[in-house]
C-alpha cells in the first residue's frame, strides 16, 4: 500500500509517501514558512535526487496542492497518478483520553481533535489545517489520525493523576497524557522482535532522546509510566524545554518578577533546557563541542542533562521491578555513544553492563550495545515515525 504520512505543524509541513511492503520511503519532504513571502519546499527522492523551490505558499491547502504537482511531476516526482495513493496517514499530537489508537477520521473524529486543541493548542489546530486540506484535496481517499497520546492511553491511574484536587482531573481534564507514543510504540516493537521476547512478558525503558526527549516504562507492550505530562513540558531535560521543576517557580516568578503567563511559557518551552542552562545552543553537538574546550556552562547543561536520565531510568526499573531491556532512540540516543555510556555509568548494580567497542559502532543502526552478561540489555534503535504511522494507517484502512 501506498500511504502518504503528513505532519503538519503551524507553519510547515513533513510529508513522506511510503511503500508498505517495502516499508520505505518513495519521496519525502518539507514546506516550511507557509503563509510567508518566502515560503521553501524541499524534498528528495529515495531512487536519487533533490530538490528545492522557493515560493509564496498561502496557507496548508495551496502546500499540499504544490505538494501533490511535485508528486505528480515526471522528472522530480514519484507518482504518475494521484490514484496512487491508497490512504493517508496523520499525525496528530492529542487524542484526548477518548483515542486509545489510531482511527479512521470522520466528522465525528474531527471535532473530537479540535476540541482536544484546548490541551494542545500550538499543535492540533495545526494538525487539523492539514486533515483538512488533505480530505479537500483528496476527498475519497481514506484518512487516518495516529496520536502521540495513545500509547500511553493505557497507564494506570495512578501514573497519570496529578496529586491536584481531584475536580481538575474529573472536570478539566488535567491529567498527564505522555507524547512521543508513535517513536516509543515503534522501538517498543522493534526490540521485542529483535531480542525474541514474548511481549505478553516483557518489560522496557524506552529512551526518546532528541530536541524534544521522553522516556518510557513498558510493560508487556504497552506504557505504564511515561516522563511528558499534561503537555510535552515535563520530564527530562530538552534542547529548550526545562522538563521537570517546581511548580512553585511559576508563582515566585510572577510574584517577584511581575512575569505573565505567556513569557513563562516561552521562558520554559523555548529558553529553558540545554539552551538555558548553557546560553549557548540546544543542540547537543555544539554543547559538547563547547565542553571539550573547557566551556563550564556546556558542562553544567550536558550534566544535568544526563543526570535526569539516570534518575527516571532508576524511577521506571523500580516501576516495572527490573526491565529486559532499555532502548535508545532519536537524535541524541541514536547518534552519540558517549552519552549512552554516560547515562549508563554505575548502573551495575540494576544489570546494566555497556560493551564500549559495540556501543561505539552503534550510531545510526539498530544494536545490542551491552555486553552478553548484561542482565538487562541495551540497544540503540533508529526511531522511524513516519514508517510507524504509515503501518498504523494500513492496519486501520484494510480492517475497516
Ligand atoms: P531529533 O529531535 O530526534 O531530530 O534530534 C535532534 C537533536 O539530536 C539535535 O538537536 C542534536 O542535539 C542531537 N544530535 C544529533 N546528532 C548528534 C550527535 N552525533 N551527538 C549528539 N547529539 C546529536
């Protein structure tokens, strides 16, 4: 089957169309700056070949439409005809508690994503100008919504409350969802195919580690405990984004300070991390480029950084009472074996041993990085979540 995977965000869309059956990529690509003067499409194509064009995109439908002449263009595109394409598979960040899994998207299931755009509002309004675009455009062609939510839809209850009073979980809704889950769902299937274990009785730590990181504990397949909360906000330590604090500082912020709320928010999502600790990037290469030279801010972010890593892969071995397996995923996770040996320094005592010679021949590629006594193995997995969504929408389109 051929499906074409969308993930549109407020100002840009990703676009992929995937084989199925060969489970690659056909062509993929990006629209970037729509609704501005100088709006770029790039994409490439996996027999060879890429490309870019600058040119004022209007807004998500004009995007997709230019997208769809790229598709169709006998040189540069992939497609000969439109029919080609047999479903189309969107990411969308909150299902809400109401979408434990990917689903068919009607009508019903559309208002049901504007009206989760309340717990989400920077991400699903976005999601829903592409839905909607692409059922304009391709209006017989079925569609389907994969969530970040829905893997961790089933944690138990006690994972997910807020000690809040409860009315701001039975009313509002204020609860912690988790995010990530089409990247923790994938490596969660890859390695209990990779390491042969009966899924009905295993236990994982999935490690998402990129600009954006979370962590999961897994059990028998699905997350019990993830690190994201309410919103992408909490947890680890990102590339700008603090993860866990006090709520306490908002107060004393505002109090003392005089901040508004949407200086904090900026303030947390997008100065905060490994930016804000650091005052020099939130990309973990140039933090540990910097800390080579001596740089003590890099020092401090790359510290902590790793530190609370350690801290929740503690928390969830407890949560799940041991793991198989701990994987490692995403920019950071899959791209650098020195912070794979960091994180996992001094964790003997769980069962946790790195091979250094494999974990350094690791990047990039699916690999068992501990050694062969390791108690609790340890891989790296290249996530793919595009792919992911891909098969989400096949398995929803062919069992309808
Ligand atoms: P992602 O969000 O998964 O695309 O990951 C992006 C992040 O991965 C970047 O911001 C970098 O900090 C990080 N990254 C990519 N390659 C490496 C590497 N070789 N070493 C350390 N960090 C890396």
């Amino acid at each position: 089957m051929k499906v074409f995977v969308i993930n549109s965000g407020s100002s840009s869309i990703k676009f992929q169309l995937i084989d199925t059956q060969t489970r690659n990529y056909i062509i993929k690509g990006i629209v970037e700056r729509i609704g501005e003067h100088d709006s770029l499409i790039r994409w490439s194509l996996k027999e060879g070949g890429s490309y870019r064009i600058e040119q004022k995109i209007e807004n998500h439908k004009h995007a997709l439409d230019e997208v769809f002449k790229i598709l169709l263009d006998k040189e540069k595109g992939a497609i000969s005809s439109l029919d080609e394409i047999d479903a189309v598979g969107h990411r969308v960040v909150h299902g809400g508690e109401k979408f434990k899994s990917s689903v068919l998207i009607d009508k019903d299931v559309l208002n049901s994503i504007k009206e989760y755009s309340i717990l989400a509002p920077l991400h699903n309004p976005a999601n829903i100008t592409g839905i909607e675009a692409a059922m304009e455009l391709l209006p017989n062609v079925p569609q389907v919504a994969v969530f970040d939510t829905s893997f961790h839809a089933n944690m138990p209850r006690r994972a997910y409350l807020y000690a809040l009073p409860y009315e701001f979980y039975s009313e509002k809704k204020i609860r912690r969802y988790g995010f990530h889950g089409t990247s923790h769902k994938y490596i969660t299937e890859r390695a209990i195919e990779l390491l042969g274990l009966d899924i009905n009785n295993s236990k994982l730590i999935t490690c998402h580690l990129g600009n954006g990181a979370s962590i999961t504990a897994v059990k028998n397949g699905y997350s019990v405990d993830t690190s994201m909360g309410l919103t992408p906000l909490e947890g680890l330590v990102m590339g700008t984004r603090s993860g866990d604090m006090d709520p306490a500082i908002t107060l004393f912020l505002m109090e003392t300070y005089g901040y508004k709320p949407e200086e904090l928010d900026k303030i947390y999502n997008k100065k905060s991390g490994l930016l804000g600790l650091s005052g020099i990037s939130n990309d973990m290469r140039d933090i540990m480029e910097e800390m080579e030279k001596g740089n003590e801010r890099a020092k401090i972010a790359y510290e902590v950084f790793i530190y609370r890593v350690k801290k929740y892969i503690g928390a969830y071995l407890a949560v799940l009472n041991g793991a198989d397996a701990i994987i490692f995923t995403a920019g950071i996770g899959e791209n650098n074996a020195h912070i794979r040996e960091d994180i996992c320094r001094n964790l003997e005592f769980f069962g946790i041993k790195i091979d250094k010679e494999k974990n350094e021949q690791a990047n990039g590629k699916e690999v068992i990085i501990s050694t062969d006594d390791s108690k609790v193995k340890v891989l790296v997995i290249p996530t793919n979540e595009e792919l992911k969504i891909a098969l989400e929408t096949e398995n929803i389109v062919e069992n309808r």
